[in-house]
C-alpha cells in the first residue's frame, strides 16, 4: 500500500534526523523558560523547599536573561573555532551543570546559578542550533527544519506547565538533565555543517557529510557551489563593525533587529509572563489559569507546526503578512476591552472576549512573527559573520524582551493597561507594514542567491518570488 509522503521530504529524513538530534536542548532550554510559572508558587508557599524573599523571586526570573547574555561572547567564539555541532554539544554539557545547581539546590543561590547556566545555554544553543540547520539543510526543506526549534522550545514549554505544579522541583530538572543526555550521547553521530568543513578547508569530511545529508550519490555540484560561495564570503571582512559597514550586512542586520522586535512588541513574552494576571484584570472567568497556561502554548505548538509544515511551499512573507494583520486585530480587541472597563461600562457579559482574543493570539502571534525570524535570520548572514550575526540576533531577542516586559509594567501605571495594549496594537501594525516592504522572500533561495538578493545583484525569473528589498 502506498504512502503519501510531500515531496518536500522525499530524500530528506537524514536531514531530519541531524535537526531533531540537534534541537533536543531546545525543549530543555522551553522547560527553563516556562519554570518560574509554576515553580515560583512553589517557592511561595509555606512548604517551600527553599525560602525566597520577593527580591529573589525577580532575580531568579532575571538571571535567566543575564545569563542569555553572558553567553554571547562564547557564542562568537565557538561557532567558527570548535564548529556547529561542537558548538551545540557543549551548551548540553553546560545545561546539565545548570540542571544539576537547581536539583540539588538546597538554598537560593544554587537556583541562581542554576538559572544563569541555563540562560548560557540557551543561548548558544539558539545561536549555534539556526546556523547549523540553516548549512545542512536544502533549500527545499530549510525553513520547515529551521522553524523545528521553536517547535521543541513549545514542547518544553508545555512539558513544564503540566509536570511543574505537581512535581518536585528536583523532578522537572531530572526531566530536563535525561534530555541533554540523550543529545550528549547521540548528536557527535551526526554530520558537521559542510559550509563550516569546507571553511575550515576540511574538503573530503565535507563532501563526506553531504554525502549523509543528500540521498543524491553525487554531491559534487553542491559541494562547488559551497566552495564557491565560501570563498567568496572568506575575502569579506569578518569583524563585529562589518554587520554594518557592508550594504548586505547592514540589511540583514536591520531585517534581523526588526523581525526580533517586532515579535516581542507584539506581545509575546508579555503574553506568556502575564496570562493569568491580564485574565484575571479581565475578569475573565471561563477557564481556570492552570488550564489556560497550558492551553496557551498549545494553540501555539499546533500552529508552528503547522507553519512549518507550509512554510517552505507558501513562503516566509505571507506568513509574516498573514500573523502580523491578525496579531494586530487581537490586540486591538484587548486594548478595546479594556477601555470599555476603564469607562465603567457594563462588561460583564462579554467577560469571554478577552480570553477568546488571547486564545486567538496564540496560534496568530506563533503563526508568523514568532517562528520566521529564527528562520530566516539564519539565511541572512555569509558564513564570515553568519556567528556574530547569530549572536547580534539573540542579543536584541533578549534586549526586546526585557524591554517590552519594563515598558508594559511602566505603561500600565502610568497609563493604564488599555494604552499598553493601544501601544502595542499600533508597534505591531507599523512593523508588520515595514516588515512587509523590506523583508526579502527567500523561500527556495540558496544561501548563496540570497547573499545576492541582499547585494541588489540577483535576478531571478520566478515572479511569484520577491527579490526585492
């Protein structure tokens, strides 16, 4: 009996493989990011384990980002001296070292610094993973394997907020150590990024490693374009000021800072950090916070699956129109909402629109904004820059985040949270419009055709492509 399998796949399943193997540490690093949702009441309780004040309970969500951010220097470094998949091993072993602090923690100060190896790993990981997906992966098939670490990263999500609240914590970092040592043991099996062996002018391993990344038996005319492409890249300036000092660089770069923007000042942490609060504020009374903080991330796993499914055949943009427009209407609703309850008018009776515009949130939000940027950053950068690049992106995910967490609690004091959301109705809405007329389609580009569409220096006949910036 025959099967029906895209064509997209057909060949693919060593590509796959090497990405599932290589994103392991994304659904450790989801389960660190969703762990203050159920572990700080834990904390809080009279039972706690380990007593915190409220001060520890802001830094213990803190040092998590300030680890995120220690961790770019090594991020530069490792990616072009050990390679990408060295790279990605090694943020495991620092993982469990995280893990390890926070399960045998007895005091505070074990979770510090619990959370702060995590934050390290994190970044590495979502530094290093996207580039090495991005260098193994056929253009047919890269942004459905590029979207793949967002897919993990929900998984973990989920995982934590349906183990967190009735487990030790000792048991969800258990949960998370087995994780990373499952990719400890299986991930030095898979092939090095052949962009990077041919960079380091390791020739035969490279042809070697596609080889068991293609089905195709003779992989010498992607080898040449490879070679030819990274020697190009190679006579390119590889220092931090080249981000913006070359035309292409400086494109990616800003295309790259407002892709990552945009998703936060949509809301998206903000979202996730403060569900049950806005609910609450809401008067939203239809679902308990316990099930809505697992049916949030839900929504949003279904519909980066299903993006990344599609995204290879529709393309990065539509994906990016279609989030950003319904992203937009949703806060709307909740800014409206909210301006209704701060006019005293009788809302009781619509107390479900909130919950219903959050829960339409989700999949809109992770339909685009929230999984394309990881995608299509990779493709941006040539291989001379493509670490610091990745890097420069993580720093202003990081940054973003942080900012849009402080700007929604300031605006709501000093405006109330109906101007917040107001605000970011209108940042996503000009975003999304910018996004729409600056943010090349590379959907079916080669990494090397999209350094020229950056460049102004491609054309290609496909008109249902867009080359433009």
């Amino acid at each position: 009996m025959k099967t029906f399998i895209p064509e997209m796949f057909v060949g693919s399943s060593p590509q796959l493989l090497a990405v599932l193997a290589g994103t392991i540490n994304a659904v450790s690093d989801g389960m660190q990011y969703g762990w203050t949702a159920p572990t700080i009441p834990i904390l809080q309780s009279e039972n706690t384990p380990v007593p915190i004040t409220h001060s520890e309970e802001v830094w213990l969500e803190s040092f998590y980002m300030i680890g995120g951010f220690a961790g770019l220097p090594f991020t530069i470094s490792l990616i072009n001296i050990i390679g990408r998949k060295m790279t990605v091993w090694f943020s495991s072993i620092v993982g469990i070292c995280g893990w390890i602090c926070i399960a045998a923690g007895n005091n505070v100060y074990y979770l510090f610094v619990g959370r702060f190896l995590l934050g390290i790993t994190a970044d590495i990981a979502f530094t290093a993973s996207p580039v090495y997906i991005s260098e193994i992966a056929h253009q047919k098939i890269r942004g459905f394997l590029a979207g793949l670490i967002y897919l993990m990263l929900l998984v973990g999500i989920i995982i934590m907020y349906a183990i967190g609240p009735w487990i030790p914590i000792y048991g969800s970092a258990i949960v998370g150590i087995s994780l990373l040592m499952v990719q400890i043991i299986i991930f030095p099996f898979m092939p090095e990024s052949p962009y990077y062996l041919v960079y380091v002018n390791k020739i035969e391993e490279a042809e070697k490693a596609l080889k068991r990344l293609r089905v195709e038996k003779d992989v010498s005319r992607e080898l040449e374009e490879i070679k030819t492409a990274v020697e190009r890249q190679k006579t390119e300036n590889g220092r931090p000021q080249d981000l913006f000092t070359i035309k292409s660089n400086r494109k990616a770069s800003f295309i790259m800072i407002l892709l990552n923007f945009t998703q936060h000042f949509a809301g998206i942490s903000v979202l996730i950090m403060n569900l049950h609060s806005i609910l609450n504020e809401a008067g939203s009374n239809f679902v308990s916070p316990e099930v809505s903080a697992v049916l949030f991330p839900c929504l949003m796993l279904v519909t980066a699956s299903i993006a990344t499914l599609i995204i290879d055949d529709c393309g990065r943009k539509i994906l990016l129109a279609i989030s950003g427009l319904l992203t937009t209407i949703s806060l709307l609703i909740l800014a409206v909402y909210f301006h209704l309850k701060y006019l005293e008018v009788q809302t009781d009776q619509f107390n479900w629109v909130p919950l219903l515009a959050v829960m339409v949130y989700a999949p809109s939000v992770k339909f685009g904004l929230g999984i394309v940027p990881i995608v299509i950053t990779a493709e941006l950068f040539p291989a001379k820059v493509k670490g610091m690049g990745m890097a420069l992106a993580d720093s202003v995910y990081l940054s973003s985040s942080i900012l849009s967490i402080y700007c929604y609690q300031w605006w709501n004091r000093q405006f109330g949270i109906h101007i917040t959301f107001y605000l970011f109705t209108s940042i996503c809405a000009l975003c999304s419009l910018l996004i729409s007329f600056y943010v090349p389609e590379t959907k079916g580009r080669t990494l090397e055709e999209i350094q020229m569409i950056l460049k102004n220096e491609a054309t290609f006949n496909d008109k249902t492509q867009d080359t433009k910036l």
